[in-house]
C-alpha cells in the first residue's frame, strides 16, 4: 500500500537539497516520489498531512549496546575503567547467567524493545547494536518495526573469565546468527564486531577479519576510545591501536571504527586511505572523560564519518537528535573556531554518512531509496521562527518533535502513537526486567569478585 | 486556593535531598508542607496526581537575550564579532526604529511571549532577560504568568551609533523601568546590565554601580567571554575585564558575571573574595567558539556558579534542562576527568543557584519557599528504569517531559497545556512579526553600512 505524505513543508532531500511545499510518495519499502505528487489515486492511499511539518532522513544511530538502555542514569563519577566494572560488568555477569546457564533470552527482547521505543520517538530509523547479541533482540526489532544491524561481538581476554564464552563457542554462535538473521529479515543485517584490540586476540581478529570478508559483510570495532587503551596497545604491539588494526588488514571500506580520539596524523592518514567510517560518540566521550575526537581534522583529511551515541550507560539516552547537535556545537569550542563544524556537516554524518557505511541503502529522501523517515512538527514555540530549516533541526528540534516514523515503508509511530506493541505496557515491563536483572548481577558480582 | 501535588513517586528538595513518594501543599505562592500531607480539607484543593512523576525545582535561566528568540537557528558559521554583524545588528536596528523612532513596542510583547511559552513547557520559571528591555515584555511575562528579572542593559560605545540613545536618555529610561516594574508587579525584579566594559564607558560602569546601591537591586554583566574582549581590555585599561570590574567595585554578591570564560588565576580568586556569581553558558560559549569556562576550578575555590541558555541565537534554544546535561558532562571532556562535574553539581547551578544570586526565594522545594516548581512524567522509554533519579533527570529527561509547570503557586501549564494565553495563536503571530522584525531590520542594516 502507498503513503503519500502530502504538502509538507520542507522536504529534506539531505543536509543540501531541500524542498518546500512538497510531497513524498512511498510504495513498498521505498520512496517512490519526491516534489509535486499527481493525486489521481489518491484514495488508495494513506495520507499523512505535511503541513507545518518537515520530512527527514531517519537518523542513523551507527553504534550502541542496547543493553545499556537498562543501565540509563547509572554512574557519573568514575573513570573509564572503574566505570565497567561498577555498572557493565555487573550488567553482563547477570546476562551471562541468565542466557547462557538458564537458557533465557527475555532480558534481550526487553531491552531491543526499550530502547528501540526510544529510537523510533527520536526519529531514528536504523541502529547497530554491538553486543553478545541474541536471536531475542532481533525478534524485538521485527516486532517493533525497526530496522538494525547486530555488531555480533566477540571477544576473548581482559575481561573477567567469568564474563567469557570459550573461544569455539564464540566462533559457532556469531555463524549461527549470521546465517539466522543477516538479511533474512528485510531489515535486519549484521556485521562482526572484534570488540576492540584489549578485548581481542589477534587470532580473534583475524578470525573476524577473515569471516566478515567471506560472508561479504562489515566490521565493527572500537579504536583509539581511551588513552588508556592506546597505551596498552602501544605497549603491547608497538603500535597505535588503528596502526595495529591497519597491520592486521581490519581497516576497509565496510569497516566502521568507533570512537577514534586519541589519535595521530598517520592515523588520520590512515582511516583516510582505506576509507574506512569513523563513527563518533561526542556524548559518550565526555561522560566517559575521553576527550575530544578531532573530528574536523579528519573531515578535512576525507575521513568518512558517521554519528551515535554509544551505549545509554555512557549517554545517558539514544537520542541522535541530540547527538547531531552536540556534535555541531562541540567542534566550534575545542577549535575556538565557529566554521569548524557546521549544522549541515553533523546532520550528513548522522544520517547518510552512517546508512553508506553500514551498506543500508536509506539515508537521503530519493526515489528508490528505502522509505526510513521521520516526519518533524514544526508547530512549537522553540522551532518559531524558521530560519534557516537545516539550522532548525539541528540546533533547535528534540527528538519529542517526531511525530511520525516510517521505517521500510513502515509507519512505526504515527501522531506520537507507536502502532506495533502496546508501548505502556513494553516499557513497564521492560524497566522492571533491567532492575531485575541489574540487581541480581550486582549480587553475583559481589559474591563473585 | 490550595494546590495539592498528590503521592508523587519523587519529591527532589534540591539535589541532595529527594524524597520517595510525597506530597506536596502549595498554598497562595508559597510552598506549604512537602512530605505526607493530611487531607482533611482536600475537596477545597486543586489535587494533581504525582505518581509515575518527579517534582523538582524550575530551572532559573540566569541569562537570555528574549528578543533572540526571534533569531533562533540563524548562521552557525561565522566567528563572534562578524555573528553580531550578521544576526544581532539588524535585528537590533528595526527594534530602535520601531520602538524608538515609531513608538511601537509590539516586538518585545511577541519575543516576551514566545519565549516564556519554549521556558514554561521546559519546567524553567524564572529568566533573566539582559536587553533593551521595554515595558512590553514584562507584560508578556505578566500575561502568561513566567517568573521574570529584567536586566536593563546600558551601553554607550562601540556598538554602531545607530543603534545608541543617548546617555540621558537611557538613564531617565532605565529609571523609569525600576520605578515602574522592580516588585510592582510580585513575579518582576529588575537588575542594572551594564553589558560589558567594551560597550560601556568608566563612566556609565560607574552611575550603574551607583544606581544599583542606592535601589538595594543586582547587576549583571558580560565578563572574559571572548579573547577578543579579554584583549581590547587588556590593552584599554591594563587590567583583565574582572579585574577592570573589580577596580571599579562592581563586583560583590549581588553581582552576575557572565560568561568567565578566558579568566586568569588573579581572576577566580578576585571572583570567589567578592562572592561575584559566575553564570555559565556553556552551549552560547561553544556556539560562538569562545571555548570553555574553567567552572570546576571555580566550584573548588569557592565560587559561586549559576547556569544559562544565554539568548536564543547562539544556542539556539531556552533548554535548561538540556543546558544542565552539557555543563555536566563537557567538563568531564575537558578535564578528561569523571569526577570534574557531576550530575548533582550541574543541577545545583540550574537551581538554587540562580535563585540565590538573583535574591529570588526559590531553587530549591522547602516550606516557606515560592512555589516555582515543575512536574516531570518518568513513564517514558528514555526515562526508564530510574536508578539515581538526580542522575536520570539530569541525564536523560528532556524539557518534554515536563508536564506541569508551576510559577508562584499558579499552574501556567497542565498536563502540556498553556493556561494563560493560546499557546497555538501566540506563538504563530510572534513567529511571524519576528521574520518580519528581522527582514526590514536586515534592509534598514543594509542601506545604512
């Protein structure tokens, strides 16, 4: 069935092209239309009025453990590493008990259904999960509607025994669900996640290498978050950990490398020359204490870069809106020049630059793209006066001013009302699962330890 | 009438000090009981269920421009003393025509309207608003039932002669407005905003010291927020701006300092000695590319710190609540450490703060206290599960989430409903004589360079 999203006010092609008074036609999963629709069939249609209102690229939410969103609020006053240990470890210790010794994968559909109610009220219509992923996450994005790509994580060292699958193990789960999931699903996709050198073996990291290259998919992976982190691999390897990645063959086109903030000219150079996405986390990377990516720097090199938030433990929230905002405004400061980064710059990466780098085919409003898009009210004091629609969205919208999201031609939330789950009764009952789960894996973490 | 907040699941006194579902009797403008109230008389009382919501303090927003509002979303490229050419001066120019050569002051009673409208629905009850200010603004403020301190800005050099009264007449002017508005009206005071020393002489620096004595009212100035002024004052008078100031005596703990961004040792210690009030604006500081305020610096020696959205054009928004989420986490960036800034601190500076320095008796939910206080709905999906509930409302609660909001012990919205004026008519016509304001300040800017 068609939906015809008719006279809207400002139809955002992408950071650039924008139309006024126009119209979006989608059949399927894809935008058939774009600009003056002819109305001839109109009553077949499911019309959505646009007036007052601006339809966007859906966000790209290009790296996140939405497992996190159990763990929103959790913490603001440890370092990094102190800060695993007094919220994830706790976290994933209950998870590891739960799934792997109990056989129960009710924590995962809870927490893919949360945090993807969150996602889709912000706009965001495509997101990576990096996680000990689970068959029940994606059964809660299918029943949600929305669309993701699961980072299947593996690691084998630095963290507790406790928390880690033998290797084997690892290996024959993270084939199972890419042969279960990757686009069986209409949107659904995965890609391999070495979660990061510390975390990784280099025969783990080849072993991913290898196994992304022949199923033809992407990798995901954290670089160069902490300077902790650079040290131990410099110590280690004699390497920075993207030099090291590059040496090991890691880096490409398909590879998304998360976080990149302590790092050098050459490895600037580097991401440059094998093009591979840098995904940025600015939130993350301040609550985080990290520092600042020098973001400018490598757009200025042509480094592809997409946005997200990192997971809601470090966010504390999966709001791209957000993220895209601060990301505009950081850059200004730590360069103490205010053409540093601009509105339009932070809205490509958090749209089409993260879509191009996950292969997702969305991420700009064009005929024959997926039909992934948020419809903006514009009708609010803090968006009045329009000036300038691009510096609107960015620097004025909240993620409360989606009304509707349309995933794959989907409308998964229409006029604020999301239409494939009872939302009230989800998210109770989420919010109770991760207290649940939270204070048991306190207690075996305490007991354990 | 009694106003009763009924079984809320959190009262949050102040950041310290919250309590688990409790009460809260409002009677006249002043808060009554906060704890378990008896219900003896409670058909006589307006009962507003609490449960599944936070009560909190409003925000103060220590510093705005409201006429700004106007100019939200405009030019985020170009650095601070080309920005003021670009937005500030045209909009500046058609204010003086029509207000000044024409009479007409519909202009402030549009921004005082729009503005309060974006400030109530964020839970924000008090603003300063530092400008030319024009009794129509305060009627606006009057109308819709916002908590205002208008800071009548002084100025007599460097800003185009066009733009200038004369000296005279903005001391007879700035005279008349205390006479007219300074406790007249219950939820008005007035300060003196001599703007800051590079648009101001010794000797208008001095008559608004003198001007603030004899009426027992505040100041607020523009100190250190640019190198750009940091060195015009350097080289004009040998001192930093604080330390200019300082010389001047116009600094004690009545006095707002805005901005202290580029500020020496000598600095902080000259701030904390007269218990000068810093009002920090880390998004305009970001926005404009002036960097970042030492603030943990000045929380450790002692200096007393408030926060601010600054006007609309260089954040672009009156968010408080998202303003006290960046000034928690950008200082854990800067620093590169966890503890630099917490939750607590953040929202502590968004409150009791402001309130304290303004001499305004709110900030903080206490009997005896003014009842200026906002209602937040947790059920959302970005606020859930709650662990720390400072933490999820500084983290991760949006200005949407407020529901109710509360200003001298009268409900100026009710369940997202203005009560005081149609929000849908106000903001329509304010956005629509702001464009107009600004294209015919932009023409009027134009012939006249």
């Amino acid at each position: 069935m068609a939906i015809l999203i008719e006279r809207a006010e400002y139809v955002v092609r992408d950071a650039e092209r924008i139309e006024r008074d126009a119209d979006v036609l989608i059949e399927g999963e894809r935008i058939a239309q774009v600009g003056r629709v002819a109305r001839e069939n109109k009553s077949a249609w499911t019309v959505i009025d646009g007036r007052g209102r601006a339809v966007i690229p859906g966000f790209v939410n290009a790296h996140a453990h939405l497992y996190q969103s159990f763990l929103k609020g959790l913490r603001d006053d440890v370092p990094f590493v102190e800060w695993n240990d007094a919220t994830l470890f706790p976290m994933a210790r209950a998870i590891h008990q739960e799934y792997r010794a109990e056989g129960n994968d009710a924590g995962g559909y809870h927490w893919g259904i949360l945090s993807a109610l969150e996602m889709i009220r912000g706009g965001v219509t495509c997101a990576v999960d990096m996680n000990m992923n689970m068959d029940s996450v994606m059964r809660a994005w299918r029943d949600v509607g929305m669309r993701g790509v699961s980072a299947l994580a593996v690691v084998d060292r630095w963290i507790p025994k406790v928390l880690l699958r033998d290797l084997e193990t690892t290996k024959t789960e993270t084939l199972r669900l890419i042969r279960s999931w990757h686009n069986v699903h209409s949107r659904i996709t995965v890609v391999i996640a070495p979660s990061t050198p510390f975390l990784c073996s280099r025969e783990l990291l080849e072993w991913s290498r290898d196994t992304a290259a022949e199923w033809g998919i992407g990798l995901q992976i954290h670089l160069s978050e902490s300077r902790y982190e650079v040290d131990l691999i410099r110590k280690e390897t004699g390497f920075t950990p993207i030099a090291y990645a590059h040496n090991l063959r890691l880096l490409n086109s398909k590879t998304t490398a998360v976080h990149c903030v302590h790092v050098t000219h050459a490895d600037i150079d580097i991401l440059a020359e094998t093009k591979t996405t840098v995904v940025h986390c600015p939130k993350s990377n301040l609550k985080l204490a990290n520092g600042f990516a020098p973001i400018p720097k490598m757009l200025a090199r042509g480094v592809p870069v997409a946005l997200a938030t990192d997971g809601a433990a470090s966010n504390d929230s999966l709001d791209m809106l957000e993220e895209t905002r601060l990301a505009a405004l950081l850059h200004k400061g730590v360069a103490e020049d205010a053409t540093a980064m601009t509105a339009r710059h932070a809205f490509r990466m958090a749209t089409e630059n993260g879509a191009r780098a996950l292969g997702i085919d969305a991420g700009t409003l064009e005929p024959g793209k997926l039909a992934d898009l948020a419809i903006i009210n514009l009708e609010r004091p803090h968006l009045m006066p329009a000036h300038d629609i691009l510096n609107t969205l960015v620097y004025c919208a909240k993620s409360s001013d989606v009304e509707t999201t349309i995933i794959g031609g989907e409308i998964v939330m229409r006029d604020g009302v999301i239409q494939n789950v009872d939302e009230r009764a989800a998210m109770r009952d989420a919010a109770r699962y991760g207290v649940h789960l939270f204070e048991r894996g306190k207690d075996l973490w305490r007991d354990e330890r």
